[in-house]
C-alpha cells in the first residue's frame, strides 16, 4: 500500500501499490511529477507521501 495525503484536506488513504504503479507507467505526462489521485472527501488533488515510482524516482511529501 501506498499512504497519499490530500492537499486540501490532510486526509489520508492507502492505495494498493499495484494501482499506483499501474497509473504511474502508463501516465505519459511529467515523470517528475508523482502519481495523483483524486480525493474522495472533497476532490482535492492526493499525492503520495512517500513513493518510489516505476521510472526510479523518490517521491517524498
């Protein structure tokens, strides 16, 4: 599991590692930008507070 924190918020959710790791390799935007998710308490944007993505790098908030 991947923990993400909202933005706007600060609520946080587990997202499985497969899911993320899925998002992250078929985005084909910015790899130096980290996975997003969209959060289901009020639709801010979630980023991981700490993740190593498929293109090796360390996304730490």
């Amino acid at each position: 599991m991947v923990r993400f924190v909202c933005l706007q918020c600060n609520v946080e959710e587990d997202i499985p590692k497969v899911v993320v790791e899925y998002c992250d390799a078929m985005d084909d935007g910015d790899i130096s930008v980290p996975p997003r998710f969209s959060c289901e308490k009020c639709g801010g944007e979630m980023i991981p507070k700490k993740y190593k993505g498929v293109h090796g790098i360390q996304y730490e908030y």
